[in-house]
C-alpha cells in the first residue's frame, strides 16, 4: 500500500457542492473501459489543490494505492518532463529502478502494464497541457485521476468525465476561512471590516489563509486599520491579489524570515529540507528555525512536520516561489543572491559527497572534497565502515536513500553551479550523480548533467576532471545506443590523458575501462579483452585490489564470449574468490551468476548450481527482483534438461518477478 497525499489541510472550508458532485460521479460510475477522470481548474490560489487532496483523501480507503505527481517538479520550462514523471510513478507502484524501460514509448506500456492489474487514485498537480496528462492515465477502468490545472484543458475533455471549474469563495465561506485562522473573535469585535478584508482577498483561499495569519500575528492592531493597511497594498496594482496579500505579509516580517522567505525562491531544486535552508539563509540553525517558524505562523510556507525532521522535503508551490523569486530579484542585491547560492551549492555538494561515499564505498574521485560549510551543519549520516552487519547495512542503505531523494536538487545544483561557473563543484556534483545513474540507470537529466560537467571541466582547464567527466558521458551515450558519440567523448578523454603523461594510473586504468565497456557494448570482445587486461596490469602496479578485481571480472567475461572457456573460469574463479574475502556482496554475486554460466557451458551442473543459490540468496538478501530474476533465468535453463518441472518453477518465479515489474 503506497499513499502518498501529504497532511490535510489544517482548514479546509466550504467546497461540499463540488465533494458532493465527485461522490456522486464516483459512486455512480458503474463499468468504465476508462478511468474516471476529475478535472479541477481555477485561478491561482483559489485552492485547487487542497480540493484534490481533499477529494482523493475521501474516496482513497478502497484503493491501495493513492499515488500524487506534481508537474512543476518535472518543468524547467514548457511542458513537463513526462518521462520523469512516468518513472516516480512506476516506482511509487513498486517497480524497481533497474526495470524501468528506457524509450518513454517502452515506459508509457510498462506503466499501462503495472497499473492494468489494479486501481489506483492518482493526483496530477499543476497541469499545463493535457498531453502532459494523457500517458499518467492508469490502464485500469477502476482507477480514478483527478487533475488540477489553473484553466481548463480542452484536450481531456474526450476522456473527462467530470470537468469542476472552481469559482471564488462566496463571502460566507471567505468569513468562515478567514475566522477559522485570524480567530472569530476578532471578526466579530467589527464585521463590516471582516467584510472588506474577506473581500480584499477575492474569495482566494490562499490569500484569505495568508491575511487569517497576518491578523492573527497582530492580536493589538485594530482590524480596521489593518483592512487599510490591506487596501493600501491592493491598491489599483496590477499584480494578482494573492501575490498583494503575500507582499503585505512579507513585508511584515522579522529581517531574517523575509530573506529566508525570498531566497527560497532561488533555490535549487523543487524541494528544500530544513537542513539546506539553514545552508541558504547562513545565520545558523537556530536563526533558520526561527525564521521557518515565522514564515508558517505568516502563511507564507507550509512545514508541517519539518521543524520535527530535518530530512523532510518542502516544496514552495510554484506561484509562492516565484513570488519568492520576484522579490528576490526585486529586493536583494544581486551579490545576495549569488552568495546564498554558492554556500547551499557548496553544502548540497559536501552532503552528495558524503552520501556517495557511504553508498558506493572508496572508488575514484577527482574532484577535491569539499570543507564543511560555516554555520550549516552536516546531514546526520553516519559512515558505514563504522559498523558492522546490519547496522553497517542499513548505515549504507540510509546513504543511497537520501541520494534518491534528492536526485531533483542534485540535478539542479549541476545546473546551477554550471551556470554560475562553480566549475570544481558541477565536477564534484556530477561525481555524486554517477552513483545515482548507475542506482537509477533511466533518470531522466543525467545525461545533460553530464555534459555541463564535461563542458565546466574543459571551461576550468582541469584536464583530469576532463577525462572523468567524458568517460562518465559516454557510458551514459552508449547505453542510450548512441556508440559514435560515445567513441568521441571517449576518444576525448584520451587525449585529455596525453597530456597528462604517465601521471594519475588510477585515472587512466578507468578509462582504459571505459574504453573496453564500449567495446564489448558494439560487439568487438577481442577489444574489450586487450582494455580489461591492460585495466587490471595498471590497477595492479598501483596496489588498487578492488581495481583489479573488478578488472578480472570483466576479462573473465570477455574470454567468455570469444570462447576460451578455461581462460574465463581461471579469471571468474579468481574474481569469485577475492571477491568472497573482501566481503564484496553485490559483485561477488554478480561473478557468481558469470562464473555459473561458463561451468554450466561447460557442463558442469553441480558446480554452477551451487553458484546460482548463491547469487539467489544474496539478490532476495538485498531486494534485488531484478537480479533475482535473472539468476532463476539461468536456474530454469540449467535443470530444463534434468529437472523440467523444477525448471518450470524457477521461470514461473522469474516470470511472476517481471510481471510485477510490469514486463515482458
């Protein structure tokens, strides 16, 4: 079970027609070949999304899944990146990162697949486009979408069954929000003033939250000159009325709550954390709780729940943080803004740092670690390698969970820091992404990460991080089937390492790796082979064991597929062995299913069975389907010709593993 809608709304007033309306649809919906669809469209602030929310929350106790996407989180610009969000989806359904198909064609099926099995309530924030909406429509007829959009979205209108335009709150249901958070006795002390502020805020929910808590923070001030205060703001100005509203409040806060209120907008990323707000604000923690307070207590940020967790993501919806950002630009001088920049930057690339250190253990890294940042204290992530079984484990698993979590602002920090020309840190963040892409093989954006990291890297003159970062690009071109771009960038880092002598060995030995990958992705072994046994000579003089193990993996592989059969069980065995004494799980595992095949080729049953358990156990051990489905591949050809019925049941769990995954 997966629901992901966040809290209800502290004061939710009013809207019972249009709940009514959706039940009723909801419950008279009978036998649909297609989802009912709930399309919710209003002006800004006027409260389309608590509306769904509120919505899903009612009708979402009969589905196991109540799933939300938030389309201003996959938009840079113009429409959404659907693709992106097809994948948090298919994950949210439990579909493991490794089997998310590669082409958005192949995904849109496998989602279609995933979600024909069972109903879903899903939320589509922020639509601007009804072809953004169209692939996110689950499969199944039971399924129930409910789309919001600040206009109607006339493409849907085939497939709506039920379109809500939502008009302004009436001046009862305005008196009642506005009572509800500024306190009704203080509304009832004048009503006519009452009157004209609820007025003041055009029956906006949002507006009348943000005036609620601006009375409210006031208890002393009359509300009549706090309605004058209102109207002067509102005014005959031509900015929305929300966005007036929030200006008035603004304007009213404590000198550190409205600097944090406007650099939030120029954040990187959809999302910020309690911890990378204090790197934001730079007064320390203390200051940048206080200030998160104030903006809440204003009704100008949301935080349920943050100020109890450090870890918990926030999102300013979009028309606040471009009101943030409007302000920003408006108020603060430039330096400001480049200075809060470039310490959250530099906080988000030591916390990446830290995190793919703890993740992918000791591996190469050419870009220099970065110090601690002043007044922004480090994530609590303790290091796996001071602790032991599962507290070791779960140590590492808390280390890749946070990378995943902040793969949107990792992105974004690349961006940023290219743009900025903060070059040593779009190397060290590209850094930390590598280990996300190899996690996260379809995320969307790494590519292009990847090339601003190769682009600062030859911007800055760093040829090392030059060599890195094009070898990084290539594994992601060549795995996207485009191999001659990738033998450019390849070629590039080449002559990148010329020009470094016989300096950095480490270096050189991984890109003479990358090199043989390639190889062996077009086909060419005999190539391959010559680059992973070069790899492993370079590891070895430098004393690199993990190098070289990984090294005689691979040429174990290569010698495989041109057919030395006993050159690649010495090289495997050999991996298989040092593998198993530096307590190696993951790639001990994966020579172990590679070592299984040649003895199995080589008709030596027994042996290889005893491999393929143990490849088994540790991908259940590590929740792995998508390697445990290819070890009962390999287990199900192995006893097809001795035991077929056991057979037929090491490829009937295979099976039931990728059909889950919604594939073939």
């Amino acid at each position: 079970m997966t629901i992901e809608l966040p809290p209800a709304a502290v004061h939710f007033v009013n809207r019972d027609a249009e709940k009514a309306v959706v039940r009723r649809e909801f419950e008279g919906r009978g036998d649909r070949g297609r989802p009912l669809v709930i399309a919710l469209s209003g002006p800004a602030g006027a409260g389309s999304t608590e509306l769904a929310n509120e919505v899903a929350r009612g009708i979402g106790a009969g589905f196991a899944d109540v799933l939300c996407v938030d389309l201003d989180e996959f938009r840079t610009q113009g429409p959404a990146d659907t693709a992106d969000a097809l994948t948090q989806l298919l994950i949210s359904l439990g579909v493991e990162p490794a089997f998310v198909k590669g082409s958005f064609k192949a995904r849109c099926t496998q989602y279609w697949s995933v979600t024909a099995r069972h109903e879903i309530v899903l939320v589509v924030d922020n639509a601007r486009y009804a072809a953004e909406v169209e692939p996110l429509v689950p499969a199944s007829g039971g399924s129930v979408v409910i789309v919001t959009s600040r206009s109607p979205l006339p493409g849907l209108e085939d497939g709506t069954a039920l379109e809500l335009p939502l008009a302004p709150l009436d001046e009862a249901a305005s008196l009642d929000l506005l009572g509800r958070i500024a306190g009704p006795e203080r509304l009832a002390a004048d009503p006519e003033a009452a009157r004209a502020a609820a007025a003041l805020c055009a029956g906006l929910p949002a507006a009348l939250r943000t005036a609620g808590a601006w009375i409210r923070s006031h208890p002393l001030r009359p509300l009549p000159r706090l309605l004058d205060e209102l109207r002067a703001r509102i005014g005959t100005d031509v900015i929305p009325v929300v966005e007036q509203v929030w200006d008035a409040a603004l304007d009213e806060l404590p000198p550190s709550a409205g600097l944090l209120y406007r650099l939030l907008g120029e954040h990187p990323g959809p999302a910020f954390t309690r911890a990378s707000a204090t790197a934001l604000l730079g007064l320390g923690p203390d200051a940048c709780d206080d200030a998160l307070e104030q903006l809440a207590a204003a009704g100008l940020a949301d935080l349920r729940g943050t100020l109890d967790d450090r870890g918990a993501r926030v999102r300013l919806p979009e028309l606040r943080r471009a009101h943030a950002r409007r302000r920003a630009r408006q108020d603060l001088r430039a330096e400001e803004v480049a200075a809060a920049q470039v310490r959250v930057l530099t906080w988000i690339t030591r916390q990446g740092q830290r995190a793919d250190r703890f993740a992918a253990g000791d591996r190469l890294i050419v870009a220099a670690s970065v110090d601690p940042v002043e007044g922004a204290p480090d994530l609590p992530l303790p290091d796996p390698e001071q602790a032991a079984g599962e507290e070791r484990t779960a140590r590492r698993t808390r280390a890749v969970r946070w990378l995943r979590d902040e793969r949107h602002t990792l992105l974004a920090c690349v961006r940023l820091a290219h743009d900025r020309e903060l070059d040593a840190l779009t190397v060290a963040l590209c850094e930390t992404v590598w280990t996300l892409a190899l996690d996260h093989p379809r995320q969307p954006g790494v590519t292009e990460a990847f090339r601003l990291g190769r682009d600062s890297a030859v911007r800055s003159g760093d040829v090392p991080a030059m060599v890195r970062m094009r070898c990084q690009l290539a594994r992601r071109l060549w795995e996207s089937g485009d191999t001659e771009a990738a033998a450019a960038e390849i070629r590039g880092a080449f002559a990148g390492l010329e020009l470094l002598g016989e300096e950095h060995t480490k270096l050189r030995a991984s890109a003479v790796e990358f090199r043989g990958m390639l190889a062996s992705a077009t086909g060419d072994w005999a190539a391959a082979a010559a680059d992973f046994a070069r790899s492993r000579d370079l590891h070895l003089s430098i004393g690199n064991a993990y190098g070289a193990l990984l090294q005689t993996y691979r040429l174990g592989q290569a010698q495989s597929e041109l057919g030395d059969r006993e050159a690649a069980l010495t090289l495997l065995a050999d991996a298989h062995n040092t593998a198993t004494a530096m307590e190696r799980e993951r790639i001990t595992a994966r020579i172990a299913l590679a070592l299984g095949r040649v003895l199995a080729a080589a008709d030596r049953r027994r042996e290889a069975a005893r491999l393929y358990r143990e490849a088994l156990e540790s991908a259940r051990r590590r929740g792995s389907g998508f390697e445990e489905a290819r070890v009962l591949d390999a287990l199900a050809a192995l006893e097809s010709a001795h035991d077929p019925e056991q057979a037929a049941t090491y490829a009937a769990a295979a099976a039931a593993i990728r059909e889950r995954n919604g594939v073939e």
